[in-house]
C-alpha cells in the first residue's frame, strides 16, 4: 500500500460518523473488508456506500443477478480487490465455479439470460452508459423489465466508488477473499 493516500482504519481510529457503520459491517461479515475500512476516512463516502448498497440488496434482482452484476463491473473496471470479493460471494452462493470464471475472463455465459444481464452490465460501464438498442433488446428480451434496466445503474454505481477508490488507492486483499486473487 505505499503510496496511498488513504489508509484502512479501525473502528477506533475512525471518525465518529463512521464507526456505527463499521460496526455494522464488522458483525455482518465477521470482519471489516480493508477496501470498507479505507472508505471509513470519509463518513461521507462510507455511508452513501452502504446506503446504496442496501438499496441494492432491497431490489428486483436475485442475489446471484445482483452478485453477477457487480462482479461483471469490477471485471470491466479491472479492479482485483473488488473482481477477488465478489468471486468469493458468488461461490458462497453456489454459483459453479466455471460461471464464475467465464465472468473474470469476459466470456458468454451458457444461460442466455444472465449473459444478457452481463452484457447489458459490461456495455453500460465501458461505453459509459450508452448503450446499444440492440443490447437493452437482448436485455429485454431475456425477461428483465425495463425498471430492472435502470436498477442495473446501482451495482454500476456502487463498483464505479468502489474500483475507482480502490484505483487509486490500493486496498490489501483480505484473507477471506485471498483464494479468489486476480492471477
């Protein structure tokens, strides 16, 4: 982590704003993920993080959708820390491990609609939300609703401060997320 300008904080050394949050997350994963307590330098961006995140959680799609979703932007965005993370989820989700890895590697998937979802997902966040009619059709056509083309915007949202802060200021990977390492 040299030259970062941010350091991972704990709960402690936190400003006050940030502390419940950190508290929170410490006892819903059991730790506090560096890339969360990194963010914890800023309430702001802590809070505005997990408020969005549990509208996320609070959406149309299933946890595997909304894990795919992310993984697929943070594979778009090359970022290692948050591509390790949610290859983690997604196997605690049951998600056979070969999905997985034809996510990382930018390939179609065999269910035609989740890869609809991940194209849709990819083309928002490299063509910076233009995306083609044909791919918002695919999209549609696969069974999501024209609301859930929208709420795709909020995983993107979500990876958009989360790789960008880790872009520029590196988080160690944790642990718990170590057998998931970008290669």
């Amino acid at each position: 982590m040299k030259n970062n300008i941010l350091l991972p904080l704990t709960i402690e050394a936190a400003p006050a704003d940030s502390r419940p949050t950190l508290e929170a997350i410490q006892k819903g994963f059991g730790f506090i993920p560096n890339l969360m307590a990194t963010f914890a330098n800023s309430p702001t961006v802590l809070n505005g993080y997990m408020a969005m995140d549990a509208a996320w959680e609070k959406g149309t799609f299933t946890p595997v959708e909304r894990s795919l979703v992310l993984l697929a932007a943070s594979v778009a965005n090359q970022c290692d820390y948050c591509t390790a993370a949610h290859s983690t989820v997604l196997k605690a989700l049951k998600v056979p491990a070969d999905v997985v890895a034809s996510v990382r590697a930018g390939k179609s998937l065999a269910d035609t609609k989740l890869d609809a979802l991940l194209q849709y997902t990819k083309e928002i966040v490299n063509e910076r939300g233009h995306v083609s009619r044909n791919t918002l059709d695919v999209f549609l056509a696969a069974g999501y609703t024209k609301a859930q083309a929208i709420e795709v915007l909020i995983g993107v949202a979500l990876k958009t401060v989360s790789n960008y802060v880790n872009h520029f200021n590196p988080a160690t990977l944790d642990a718990a997320f170590q057998a998931e390492a970008v290669k």
